[in-house]
C-alpha cells in the first residue's frame, strides 16, 4: 500500500504541473499569436481535463485509503510540517487535522527521540536507505507522552529534489509498557531467586535437575554445573531412595500428593549428611502434562543438633526449676499424657501420688469460666509456634479454693508434618500477685471512676497524679499536667510565695476547702471547687485535691434558652405537621409553619381547633385514634386527616407527652403519606410488572423444553424451538442483569474501576450495537471534533447508554432518528441520545429516575418495561459524581443527557 501512494502521488504532482503550463501557454497564446492557435490550446486542454477527471478518481480513492487505514498515516512536506493525517493517528496524537496543520513533527516528537529521529531521517535524504524504521515517542496534545513504531518514506519530484514525506504509525505504548513490566519482574525473580537463604531448584519431570541457586548448591556441595547430571535419588540416603522415587512417580500419575513437605537427610559431595526441610512442588500446563518440579530446602542440621542439646539439659532444667519454687509439666502429645512434678502438685496441695500424670487432670481442675479461654490459647500456640506460649488461670486446690496460676511453655519436637510431639513448660504461684492486681484495679477503677477530679501534688507544687475527671475538667492531655508544677496551671498559686503558704494551711488545717478559676487551653474558663487535704504514700506527704467544675451550673441557664432557641427553629423548619395539644381539652396549642401548609388556613385559625376539627368523622369512632391522642400509644399509622376546606389526607402519627406550662401536653408528628402511598402502589404494580416479565419467558422455556423432551420433532421445528428458548432466556437475563447491577450500584460496588474512555468510541461501539436491530429507525452519531477522553467505568456507562438507546428505539414506535450526540467544556462531557418518540409530561421528568416509576399513559402502557432502566442510569451516573436528566413533551420526543465531570 505504501509503494501505491508514493507512485500514485508522483502521478498527480506530474499531471498537475502539466496542466499548469498548458493553462499558462493558452493565455500567451490568446494574447499574441492569434485566436486559431488559441483554440487549438484549447481543444488540447479539453484533453487534459478528462486527463484531470481521471486525477480526481485517483486521488480520491487514494484519499479513501489514506483516511480509512487502521494505523496512522501522515504526509509531511520538505520544512517537517503537516499537510495531512489520517483519522487514526489524529487519536493517536490527540490533535485534529486542522491542529496539526499549524504544527511541525519536530513539535509533537518527545526530547527523548528527536536525536534518532533526525538521524534516521537523515539516512534517508542522503539515499543510504529507502525507508526510515523507529520507535519513537511522541508527545500528545494533553501532554501525555506515547510511543508509536513509524516507517518513513520520501517522495521526491521531478528533479529528485526531495518533495514531501509520507510516514505510518503504529501506537506500541501499550506493547513497550507491557515489556518493561516484564523486563522489571524477570529481574526481581533473578534477584529473589539468586539472595535466597532458601535453596531453590528447578528439576525435570523425571527429577533431573535444571537449576539451582547458589543455597542450594552451598548445602549440598555440588556446583550447580554437577547437578543438572544428578537427580534427588543421588542425594538421597540408600534408605530413603525408594521413599522418595515412589511419591515422585504418584504425583506424576495423579495418585499422591503433589506438594510434598518433609523432613528430608541429603548427603552432601563430601559425604556429609545434613538434615533438611524439604518442600517439593509439582507444575503442569494447562492440559494437566507435568512441566517441572520446583524444590525448596532449608538445612535443619543445627536445629536438630539444639533439640538434642535441649533434651540432655532438661532434667537439670527441671531441678533448677523445682528449687526455685516453681512447678514443671512435660506434655508427651501423641499419647496426650502429661508429666506433673511433685512441686507443681504440692502448689495446689496434693501429694505426687494423689494427681494423676494426665491431660485430663490438667483440664479438669480448671476454673469453669477459665476452661474455653485456656484451651483456645493452648490450641493457638500449637498451630502457631512463633507466638510464645503463655496463660493465666485458676486452678483447684485440694480444699476446694481456688489459685491462680501463670503457666509458660514451649514446644521441643514436631513430626515431619510440623505436628507438635512434645511441649515442656513451667507453673508459677501467682496468687497473690493476682490478687494485689485485683485490689490496685478497684482503688484505680474507683478514682478513675469519680465524676469528682482527684490529684495529687507533693511539698514543690509538682503534680504526681490525676485521674480521667480531672484531666477532662483541666482540657489538657495528662502528660501535660503529671510532669507540670500546679503554679504554671493555676494562676492563683504563680505568685511568689503563694504555694508555700497554701501548703502550710492545708498542714495545719488538715483539710481546707478552695476555689480557684482556670483557663482552659481552648480558651473556656471554668471554675474549680473543692477540698484539699493532706496525705502521706511511701514516706513522702502530698496534698490531695477533690475538685468539680462549677461552670456547668453558670451554663445551664444559657444552654436553657439556646435550646429553646434550637427547639423553636427545628419546629419551625421542620417539614412534617407538628401539633401541641392540650392533653386534657383536645385543642392545639401551638403548631409549625408545616402544619398550617398541610390543614390550610393561617396559623391563628388553626390554634385553638378542637381534636375533633382535625379528623373526619369515620376516624373520630376509632378506639385506636383516640388511645393515641390520649397519650395511650406513640404511634399509628394511616390516619385519616381533615383539612379546613373539608377534603381529607391519609399520615401517620408519632406522639409522645410532656408538661409544658404546668399542663400535661401532647405533641403530634403528622407526615402525609398521600405520595407514598401512591408509590407503594406503584411499586407493588410494578414488582408484578416485574414478575409477569421473568414469568412470562419462564413459562415459555418450560414450555417449549417440556414439548420437546414428550415429543419427537424434526430438526428444524427443534431449531426453531430452541431458538425461542435462547431468546426468552436472554430476555429473562437482561432482566436479572438489570436488577443485580442496579443493586450493585446502590450499595457502592461495581465502579471502583475506571479508564480513560474515548467518547466518540463508545458511542460508535453503541450506535453499531443497535444498528441492525430496527429498520425503521436510523442511528445516528453527533460528536464535536477533539472530545477528549474520559475517566470511566466503561462496561457500566456502555450499559446505561445500551438502556437508554434500548428505550428509544422502543418508544419510537413508529421509526424516525436516534442520535447519540456527545460535547464538551472546561468542567464537564455531555453525552446525550435523542429520539422522535412519545415524549414525557413535564411531571414524570424526575419520577422516571426511580425504580419500578412508569408513564401512566395508555400509549406508554402499552410497551412492555420493568421501570429499572432508567434508576440503572441514575445510579451510574451518581458512581460517577455526574448527574442525568431529561428534555421532553408529550409527542415531541425525549432527549437524555449525561454529564460526567472531566476530573472526578
């Protein structure tokens, strides 16, 4: 294709140049030499215009190819400027065509390639090459750098001067990122696999090895070069080679398990035998083939030689450990005995003949409520050994009282598998200490507790403690207050002297009472009242302050009236009906702005109305009414109202009592439910809209399903059959689709992910969608020139725009053109779909956003919906932090528009 527009672009420059010198000879021609040799020109010139009609088909349909080719195609002129481009590569840099006019290549190329770029170029017009061939980066309209692979050629005239440039491009942005993730994650495998402390192997299907990292190599022996001639039955010991070539061969039949983990002895080049932890893993292919085995060892010789040490050590452990005083257990779990020492016995007060070595002893002298704590913390520790063991319980004593005891341990040998086989540990006596605890929590619990503030400050002024009241009432953290002298807290000791001389009193007195004020750090003054006397802890005397905060009774009187105040704006201002009456005469009282709106009439008519003015007469005979303004219940629901122009309205009623003025009164909260009633309605006939829509293609499936498994059929009525049975499948589908997905949105799930999204793409994606499925109706595309991209979840807002094209057609019913239009400012892209169907009344504008909501009409009712399309798009658009909204008149059509904001 390349080859046939440089020669079909020759052609046309020829021709035209041609032609002009003919043109420029026809008028020396009429000017000088005569009218006869004029005409001759010109019948000569007629020639070259059936010449020029032949051009123009040729450079139209080279123009045909130029502009519809799937990469980028740019013709460039000799200075580097552009004189055309193809649609593909205007996306791919972000520019119009007319933008691009104004630029030069040098003014789109990214710093990092204009180098290459001159050089390759270079090549070309020096003739050392037909074609320039590079990976170039270029840099977007929005700034965004992107790289394109490019194959550039040059035209030259006449002359062989060098005349313009043609160029393809193809977007590899995608394919370079893609290659640099790769590059990154096979280094960070080579480092992981080279620094392992582990050693890792890689070994064929049949246990040769492949590879092997340095570990490997070092705990073995053997050079990584050695052991790809080896196989792990070389390493393995005589007694264990038959062990490990039968579970290989399992796994490699799918008889056994495939990850192997065991302890493992390998003999190393020197014949040393070191004792590891081996865990051998088998990959296949996608078929299920076996690929290569993957190896991991850890050398445990250490590990093993430590427990050994460990045992010989333990008898001396124990003896240590009896003469401390503290008890020592040895738990053997495979036979779930439990050695217990005569010490440990004896702290409970039995004798070593009189406890049994046992489990079930341990546990069945444990507290009833310690029981399940201390066997979740014993199974805990088993199954995750690093998390050091220790608890805290009671234990039974042989008189029936009980002790607490701390109990440490730890586990000293585990099987193959990692299963524990023996656990040793310690009891310690620390039942008095628990119980000092005990008595140190209730005093803390008991001065923490006080609403009072409660310090203590020694002979300096310094402040030595304060519990949570006081550090609420002095607003500062507690670390601002423990370390502070009360001088720098407390204006009324900062004097010279003062301290001092307060000290002396309260020794003399005994007990002094005080006040003193205090500004809090956010600028609140308080006042502090109290009592101060002195007290003696650890040899050192404190004073010992209680203290309140009096402020709080100052306040009350102006949070009194500020709370009338909030009370008289929220009943002002509150939208429900609210009504004082008195609860022994029945009259209103009082009632807010809303009440005289929802009753009619002014506020001084309504004042004063008798209970009975407010019901209609049927409600007046209900017991449950009157219970409930008789302040017997709090609430009742659909009660029937009457307005002062004598027509009525269904609310619900919330009441509660309360004395105001010395008289008991009733307060009513009446709500109109006149709409949501209509809304319930609605939605119930709505849920049975929805129902006849899954029952309807349910019952056909069952249907057709049913007649084909009782009845022989010929293939063809069977196709015709199934076929129904996949498009009342699909139709069910959709509906289900439609429910999950708008529920999904309501609970916040489903657009977390959002891409940068080419509007004229997506809306073309749609407009093909639906192009073939009505030959009644045209679709149609009416996007401005350079929309930019948009952050979006693209599934989710190809759906909406599928609901709303959908809708369209549907409501077209008669045909006429669908437009999917799309525009664009600083802040926002609209996208909107217009059609020239039934059109909406002005009052369903809003209503139609909310689910199961249907036009009323009969010309809507006759097109079957479920009322969950267009709630989809309002709750795609609110993921979106965008908004939806509708133009429309009855007979008129309807036009939606969606506006999402360029930066979310």
């Amino acid at each position: 294709m390349e080859e046939e527009q440089d020669n079909l672009q020759q052609r046309v420059f020829a021709l035209e140049q041609e032609l002009e010198r003919a043109r420029s000879e026809l008028n020396r021609l009429r000017g000088t030499t005569g009218q006869r040799e004029a005409e001759e020109l010109s019948a000569d010139l007629q020639d070259g215009g059936r010449m020029q009609e032949a051009l123009n088909t040729s450079e139209l349909r080279f123009r045909t190819i130029f502009q519809n080719a799937a990469v980028g195609s740019v013709v460039v002129d000799a200075q580097g400027k552009f004189a055309q481009a193809n649609d593909a590569f205007c996306r791919f840099i972000g520019y119009s065509e007319e933008e691009l006019w104004h630029l030069t290549v040098q003014d789109v190329t990214a710093s990092v390639s204009q180098e290459a770029s001159r050089q390759a170029l270079a090549g070309v017009l020096r003739g050392e090459q037909e074609h320039a061939d590079l990976e170039k980066a270029y840099i977007r309209k929005d700034g965004s750098q992107v790289w394109g692979h490019v194959v550039t050629s040059l035209v030259r005239d006449a002359a062989g001067q060098p005349d313009f440039w043609i160029a393809q491009v193809m977007d590899i942005t995608a394919h370079r990122e893609d290659r640099e993730a790769l590059r990154t994650s096979e280094r960070r495998f080579s480092t992981v696999y080279q620094s392992a402390e582990a050693g890792i192997a890689l070994l064929e299907p049949q246990g040769v090895f492949l590879q092997a990292n340095p570990a490997f190599c070092d705990i073995v022996g053997y050079s990584e070069t050695e052991l790809q001639q080896m196989t792990p039955l070389d390493l393995s010991l005589q007694t264990d080679k038959e062990y490990t070539r039968a579970n290989m061969e399992k796994a490699l039949e799918g008889k056994g398990p495939e990850v192997i983990h065991r302890e493992k002895k390998l003999r190393c080049k020197d014949g040393q035998v070191v004792v590891t932890q081996l865990t051998i893993s088998l990959v296949r292919d996608d078929r299920g083939a076996p690929l290569y085995w993957i190896a991991l060892i850890q050398d445990i010789s250490d590990h093993k030689r430590a427990l050994e040490e460990l045992r010989a050590t333990q008898e001396r452990l124990q003896f240590a450990l009896d003469g401390a005083g503290d008890g020592v257990w040895d738990w053997h779990l495979p036979t779930n005995t439990v050695y217990l020492s005569p010490g440990l016995k004896q702290m409970v007060g039995y004798t070593d003949s009189e406890m049994q070595n046992s489990y079930e002893q341990f546990a069945d002298l444990l507290h009833p409520d310690d029981t399940k704590r201390v066997m979740e913390n014993i199974q805990a520790y088993l199954d995750d050994p690093v998390v050091s063991y220790e608890n805290e319980f009671r234990w039974r004593c042989k008189d029936g009282s009980y002790k607490w005891i701390l109990s440490r341990g730890k586990v000293l040998e585990r099987d193959e598998d990692g299963k524990p086989l023996q656990m040793f540990g310690t009891h310690t006596d620390i039942d008095q200490l628990k119980k000092l605890q005990v008595e140190l929590l209730q005093a803390k619990f008991i001065i923490d507790s006080s609403p009072m503030g409660i310090c203590t400050v020694d002979k300096t002024g310094r402040i030595t403690y304060m519990n949570h009241a006081g550090v609420e009432i002095f607003g500062r953290p507690v670390k601002e207050i423990v370390p502070c002298k009360v001088q720098q807290i407390l204006t009324v000791f900062g004097e010279e002297g003062v301290w001092q001389k307060h000290w002396q009193e309260v020794a003399e007195a005994g007990t002094i009472s005080y006040s003193a004020p205090y500004v809090r750090p956010d600028g609140r003054k308080v006042m502090l009242d109290g009592a101060i006397s002195q007290a003696e802890f650890g040899g050192t005397v404190y004073n010992l302050a209680f203290f309140h905060d009096a402020t709080p009774e100052l306040e009350m009187a102006e949070r009194l009236k500020e709370s009338e105040e909030k009370y008289r704006r929220l009943f002002t201002a509150e939208s429900d009906a609210i009504l004082l009456l008195d609860l022994e005469e029945k009259r209103v009282t009082d009632c807010n702005p809303a009440a005289t709106r929802l009753y009619g009439g002014a506020r001084k008519g309504l004042i004063g109305s008798h209970l009975s003015d407010l019901l209609p007469a049927e409600e007046r005979e209900r017991s449950d009414v009157m219970e409930l303004f008789s302040g017997g219940s709090s609430y009742l629901a659909d009660v029937g109202q009457a307005r002062r122009d004598g027509s009525t309205f269904p609310a619900d009623i919330s009441t509660g009592v309360f004395v105001w003025k010395g008289r008991q009164t009733l307060v009513a909260v009446v709500r109109n439910i006149s709409k949501n009633k209509e809304v319930q309605a609605l939605k119930e006939e709505m849920i049975s809209c929805v129902s006849h829509e899954m029952r309807t293609p349910l019952t056909a499936v069952i249907g057709f399903a049913e007649f084909l498994l009782e009845n022989e059929v010929d293939s063809a009525v069977q196709r015709d059959y199934l076929k129904i049975i996949f498009k009342e499948t699909e139709r069910l589908k959709d509906v289900i689709d439609n429910l999950l997905s708008l529920q999904r949105l309501r609970a916040g799930y489903g657009c977390e992910v959002k891409e940068e999204v080419v509007v004229f793409d997506l809306l073309d994606e749609v407009r093909c969608l639906f192009a073939k499925g009505s030959d009644k109706h045209e679709l149609r595309l009416e996007v401005t020139g350079g929309m930019p991209s948009v952050l979006l979840s693209e599934s989710y807002v190809h759906l909406a725009l599928n609901n709303l094209v959908s809708n369209a057609i549907k409501y077209s019913p008669e045909g006429g053109e669908v437009v999917l239009g799309a525009d664009s400012d600083d802040q926002h892209v609209r996208i909107w779909v217009r059609d020239q169907g039934l059109g909406l009344p002005a009052d369903s504008h809003e209503d139609i956003f909310e689910r199961y909501f249907r036009v009323s009409d009969k010309d809507h009712r006759k097109i079957s919906g479920t009322g969950l399309g267009l709630p989809l798009v309002k709750e795609v658009l609110r993921a979106h932090k965008g908004r939806v909204w509708v133009e429309s008149s009855v007979g008129r059509g309807a036009t939606f528009f969606l506006e999402f904001p360029r930066n979310p």
